[in-house]
C-alpha cells in the first residue's frame, strides 16, 4: 500500500468527511495525551511495515505493532524506526511485532526491490522522482553515482531501456542487493554494476550522457567527479538537502562552481521538490546541463 496516513480512513459527520487515524480503531484505553501521540504516517515495504514509535507510547509499542499486523494481514513484521546512522545511511531499528525476517520484495511502478527493511533505507518519499527516472535515458550512457539496491537505476533500465547504465554502489550489502535485483528485473543487458568509491570508478573523460548523484549529505563534495563524467551537453541530476531559504541559491552556486573548476558551464534546468526532509531543510534534485 506503500506510505500511509490518516486520511486513508474516513467517518462521516452530518455529510462531511472526517480524517480517522486507523490506529485509533484497534488500540484501546489510550489516554488523551497517548491519542494525541499515535504515529500518522507509516510505511509498507513489500511485507514489512516500518514505523517512528514517540516517547509518548513507548511503553505500549509491542501493541502499536500488533495492532498494525492485524490492519495489515500481509505484513509478516513491523519495524520501530529509530534513525539513519553513518556514511551508508543505514537505518536503525527495532522489531516489535512479527518474525525476524525483514528481508523483502518492495514492487513498484513494475519493478521489484529486494532489500533487507532492516539493514537497507528505501525512502518512499522519493516514488516521484523514481518515477520521473523511469522516463528518462532512452538509448544514452547513464552513470549513476550512488546506485544503492537499484533505487533509481531499476525504473531507468526496466522502462526508458538506456545503452548502458554503470551502476556504482560502495556499501557491499546494498551492492549485493543491487545484483540481484538487476536480475529479478532481467535488466542484465543494460545495468554494470559496480562495487567502490564512484570517486574512483566513475568514468572520466566524458563518457556519459547522464548522471544521477542520488545522494544527499554531502553530495556536492562529489560533484567533481560527477562533471567529469559528462560529455559536453550532458544532464546531471544532483540531489541536495537545502534550508529552504537556500532552495534556489546554493545548489545551484555549488553546481556552477564545481563546473567552472573544470573550465565548463552549468545551466540549471530546473529544481525539484522531492520531500521535507526536517523542519525548514528540503530534499531537492537539480536537473543541468553541463557545457564545454
């Protein structure tokens, strides 16, 4: 089903439709402060449900997760997110409902991600831009930078079929997924994957026709190397987390610089809003074109 809210319940009063938090049909005697903590988003990867438990109901988190095993019956286990911790961006969990098996087959948009929910992030926050990815690349050479399991990669090679998609992904676990699932999506024709640093297995001279750097942190530290890959007229998508008042000033500053170091020209396209990624800060993707 995929992110989940309130809104997907409704009760009506005197004609009017009224959001209802699920939860609340299934928990009993919450106090008002504990009604007032219920989690309003969740998310559903393949068979595992992943949610953010508050300090508030901590103590009744076991039944937090049950009772989403009995909302959803095709959930095997429920996750408790914690945080994202290290370079690989890995998440922290907890189970508190369900077996222990929280590898996975996540089906979207036609195509199928295996994962392990426990030891591997899958944002779907980011379904648009996958989307949008899926639409793009026809018959070119694309470098993706950071490929993880496949994240924008996949979408790329099952429906805009580019010439070649090298594939690169530094964490071995992700790296490993990421093999199979170019062939559970029989895209072996298309995708290289990669193992190690795209800082050094990325391709030089010019080779490219697109880059994805699908990476957010510290994303514009690698830009050089993303340019490089670019032949004259080559569009780069570089992902970014921006403090709102930012959006439209320093992506584009660390994009043209980083252009300019190497004697070339960025013209920005256009910049996307992908999620709210904290209070005031957004997860945004800078579409350029790299001249020179």
């Amino acid at each position: 089903m995929g992110k989940n809210n309130a809104k997907l319940m409704m009760t009506k009063n005197r004609g009017k439709p009224i959001p209802t938090n699920p939860l609340k049909t299934v928990l009993k005697d919450l106090t008002p402060e504990e009604e007032a903590a219920i989690p309003k988003s969740w998310q559903v990867i393949g068979d595992v449900l992943l949610v953010h438990v508050p300090d508030m109901l901590q103590l009744r988190k076991k039944e937090i997760g049950e009772a989403f095993l009995r909302l959803y019956p095709r959930c095997k286990t429920v996750l408790e997110t914690k945080r994202i911790a290290g370079d690989y961006r890995e998440p922290i969990v907890e189970k508190i409902a369900g077996n222990d098996d929280t590898e996975t087959i996540h089906k979207e948009n036609y195509v199928l991600y295996k994962l392990n929910a426990a030891k591997i992030m899958f944002s779907q926050g980011n379904f648009y831009e996958r989307r949008r990815m899926s639409t793009l690349g026809s018959g070119e050479h694309v470098v993706d930078m950071f490929a993880g399991i496949g994240y924008f990669t996949l979408p790329m090679a099952v429906h805009a079929k580019p010439r070649m998609i090298d594939a690169i992904e530094i964490n071995p676990a992700s790296y490993s997924y990421l093999c199979e699932n170019i062939r559970l999506n029989k895209v072996e024709g298309i995708v290289n994957p990669i193992l190690g640093d795209c800082r050094k297995k990325a391709p030089t001279g010019g080779a490219a026709d697109r880059v994805i750097m699908g990476y957010v942190g510290t994303t514009h530290e690698f830009l050089p190397w993303g340019i490089r890959a670019l032949r004259p007229g080559g569009i780069l998508h570089y992902h970014e987390t921006t403090p709102e008042k930012l959006l439209y000033i320093r992506p584009a500053e660390y994009i043209g610089a980083a252009a300019k170091s190497q004697g070339r020209r960025a013209k920005i396209l256009d910049i996307i809003k992908i999620k709210k990624y904290s209070p005031g800060v957004w997860h945004i993707v800078v579409d350029a074109k790299i001249e020179g």
